[in-house]
C-alpha cells in the first residue's frame, strides 16, 4: 500500500472523515485513474474514495501513519495546533486590512485608494502571520 498525506479537510463520497495532515494509506483504484481507495474502520462503508492531487498527495513509503484511528490523542492536538495559526492568519490580516484602510482615510483617498489600501494591507498581515507560523514550528 502506498502512503497518502491529506491536503485539507475532507469528506468522501461514502461518509469518510478525513483531516488536513493526515497520513493514511491507499491503493490505486484500477478503473479509476487518479483515484485511490482508503480504508476507514469508522465508516459506514469500508472502503472510501479520495482523489489525488486535489484531496491527496503521495509521500515517500518511509512516512509514519498519522491519522485519528491509530492516534487519535497526538491527532486531536495536531488538529488544534492547525486551527490556532489559522486564527493568527485571520487576525494579522484583519489588522492589516484595518491599517490600510486607516492609512487611506488619513491619506483623504478616492475609493480606489480605500480598496487599495485595503487590500494591500490585507495582503501584508497574511505574509506576517505566515512568517509567524513558521517561526512558532
């Protein structure tokens, strides 16, 4: 079996639950290119199908399972600490947005200026928080 690491937050189409971060195992489907399917004992059905390059990526064979039935305490913190920096990337661009458009009313902008700005100030939060992100790992 080959090993699958998931690029977001998921649900198959049988009922799978699958989490951004998780490593899970798979096999190619063989009617199906591009598809793979995965094992989940939590399911209704047995077998779920996940789309690669858009649900799922491939790692090296050598990469642990990391996923909520083989443990799901270390998951349920992994999961928090993703939600965390989410809500620093949400704040720092709020922030941002908020100075741009205080930088566009002290500047007596047109509206283009206030979008402008806006947008611009948005934009500079986000690569904050994410220079934060990485910094906290």
């Amino acid at each position: 079996m080959a090993k699958f690491r998931v690029i977001k937050d998921s649900k198959s189409a049988e009922g799978g639950n699958f989490y951004q971060g998780e490593i899970i195992e798979g096999t190619d489907v063989p009617k199906l290119e591009g598809f793979v399917e995965v094992k989940r004992k939590s399911n209704i059905a047995d077998k779920n199908t996940l789309m690669i390059d858009f649900d799922i990526e491939r790692v090296d064979d050598s990469t642990p399972l990391y996923n909520i039935e083989t443990n799901p305490a270390d998951f349920k913190v992994a999961v928090a600490q993703a939600s965390s920096s989410d809500k620093t990337l949400t704040i720092l661009s709020t922030i941002g947005a908020l100075g741009g458009l205080y930088y566009a009313f002290s500047k007596k902008s047109g509206v283009g200026g206030y979008i402008g700005y806006v947008l611009l100030g948005g934009l500079v939060g986000s690569l904050i928080a994410n220079v934060v992100k990485k910094v906290r790992k």
